[in-house]
C-alpha cells in the first residue's frame, strides 16, 4: 500500500532519494524472500538488519536532526520542541529532512555488516555451548555486539559525518550536496577527515550497543512464552524501546562529543577525553546532556521500530534463531 501511495504521488513531490531508498530495499527483500534456498542464513540475517535499518533511519531521521542541531547550537536551539518549531518554520519539511537520502542508503550496508557480524559471532558462540548460564550469554552478547559494532563502523561513520554535516547545512539555509560535503573535508584534512569522530563514535557505539542487546536479548528470552506472531512483534518491540532508552540516556556525554567532532565544532585534533573536558568545563551538565530528550526518544523508537522490523524480516526470510546454520545454496533449509 505505501509502495502504491508512493507511486500515485505527484514527481515533484516525491524526492528521489527517498524513493530509491524505499523502493530498492522493497525489491531486495522480495527477490530474497522469493529466492531464500539460494541464500545462506548469515546472509539472510545481515539483509533483514540491512532492510530494518533503512526504514527506521527513515522514519525517524526528523528526530534525529533535532537532536544533532541541538547538540551542534545548543545556545541558539535551546528546547526539543521550539527547535522543531524553529526548523518547521525556516526551512519548512526540507530542513527537518536534511541528509535523508544519506541516512536510508548509507544505513543499509552499515547495519547489513553489524547484524550480519553480531549474528555470525552468536550463533558460533552459543554454538559452542547451548546449556549457558545468564554471565555466558551476558559474555555472548557483550562480545557479539562489541565485533559487530567494530566492523560496522568502518562504514558507519564517514555516513553519519556526512549526514550530520547536511542536517546542520540545510537547517542554516545553505544549499548543499552529499559530494560536495565529501569533498570538503578530503580536501581540507585528507580521507582521515572522514573518520575524523571515529574514536567518539566506537566509545559511544560499543557501550551503548552492548548495553542495550544485552537487555533486549534477556528481556526477550523472559518473556517469550507465547509463539504467537502478533505477540512476538509486540513483544520485540517493547523490549527495543526499554533496551534503546536506558542505553541512550547513559551515553549521550559521548554522542554530544561525536556530534561536536563530526559537524566541525570541535577540531579532529582535540581527541575524545579532551572534547569531554572542554564540553564539561564550558557547558556544565545541560551541555554534556543536551538533546538527552531528543535522543531518549528516538532511541526508544528506533530500536522499537528497527528491532521489531529486524524480526519480522528474519521470519520472513526464514533464518530466525535457531536456523540452520550451514549454507544451502541448492536446497531448501
């Protein structure tokens, strides 16, 4: 029905970045789901995090150009809800929507390489032992999530810089493009600009990212008592929401810091422990926590949403836990 709705929609309305975005991971996941024996169960997994990953960046990206202006010009966006106002009112939807088409696409490999890698490192892991105790899934979780977030990284940041960088131009009112923004910064810094809030991005990413599968995955496990689907879709969105909220409130000094690198506020140079120091000293505790709300709630919805979507994708594709882990080109699983 949305596919149908986009279709009918005027041209000029429907911006291409945001059609390609919905239209190519709609085909993928029917060619996949129609072609599933050809496909290995890891690859499957990577897809349905890959697919899960662009609808939620897409869905919610408003949110989180609230949360980066706000955490870029805290002096002049001084409240979650005026800054919307604000935004609505200068830039109308565009600049609520700045680096769209930026966050979808560049989410899909991004969150492809973690799932796929968090998956792969579950499964030979529990593998390894089946009978584990709560502290040997705990250790499961930690190091699953911790390599997945590792690895996905490489492709995770020079995006989120990128798209950042679009967030903050559009809702100053400069007209600016993804190549452009790109190469700026290769031209000013090289292509370590690029990774410029890499070591911001991995102590915000891994924490947050351990603690909230570590409480999504026992949440999950405690309360799945019923195998109904319509239960298993509420219940993996509940336990997103509670795992992605405690996880982002507790981070948001780092990804206050990440953001400050990544937008240019803070030189490359300035280092992550140094960037904490400075923002703590000038801006006291408002600063170190700003866009908290912002971001609580995105975070919340996000792996609401996007963990939902992920289970529902892997059910879909047939390669839920428990799925056979060989790969099966030839015939089915």
């Amino acid at each position: 029905a949305h596919m149908v709705a986009m279709a009918r929609m005027p041209r000029d309305r429907m911006p291409r970045a945001l059609a390609l975005a919905c239209f190519l991971p709609a085909c993928t996941l029917a060619i996949v789901a129609e072609r599933r024996p050809r496909f290995s169960v890891d690859f499957r997994r990577g897809l349905s995090g890959s697919l899960a990953g662009a609808l939620t960046n897409g869905l919610l990206h408003p949110l989180d150009t609230v949360k980066t202006v706000r955490q870029a010009n805290r002096a002049q966006f001084p409240g979650t809800f005026r800054t919307i106002r604000r935004i609505w009112q200068q830039n109308g939807p565009r600049g609520l929507y700045g680096g769209l088409g930026t966050a979808m696409v560049g989410a899909m490999p991004s969150s492809f390489v973690f799932f796929g890698t968090y998956e792969f490192m579950k499964a030979r892991l529990q593998a390894l032992k089946p009978d584990c105790s709560l502290d040997e899934r705990a250790r499961i979780h930690v190091v699953s999530a911790a390599c997945g977030n590792a690895a996905s990284s490489l492709i995770f940041v020079p995006k989120e810089m990128v798209k950042q960088r679009l967030q903050a131009a559009r809702v100053a009112g400069v007209s600016t493009g993804v190549r452009q923004v790109v190469s700026t910064i290769v031209k000013e810094h090289g292509v370590r600009g690029l990774y410029a809030a890499y070591s911001a991005t991995i102590m915000r990413n891994i924490p947050t990212t351990v603690l909230k599968f570590l409480i999504y995955e026992e949440l999950r496990l405690r309360l799945a008592a019923s195998d109904e689907s319509a239960t298993l879709r509420v219940r993996s969105m509940a336990c997103g929401a509670i795992s992605g909220a405690c996880s982002s409130v507790l981070m948001t000094p780092l990804d206050v810091v990440k953001t400050r690198l990544a937008t240019g506020q803070y030189a490359a140079t300035l280092g992550m422990r140094r960037s904490l120091v400075k923002l703590a000293t000038e801006e006291g505790l408002s600063g170190l926590f700003a866009g908290a709300k912002a971001r609580m709630v995105g975070a919340a919805l996000f792996s609401a949403i996007g963990l939902s979507c992920y289970e529902a994708c892997k059910q879909l594709l047939r390669c839920e836990d428990g799925a056979n882990l060989a790969d099966a080109p030839r015939g089915a699983e």
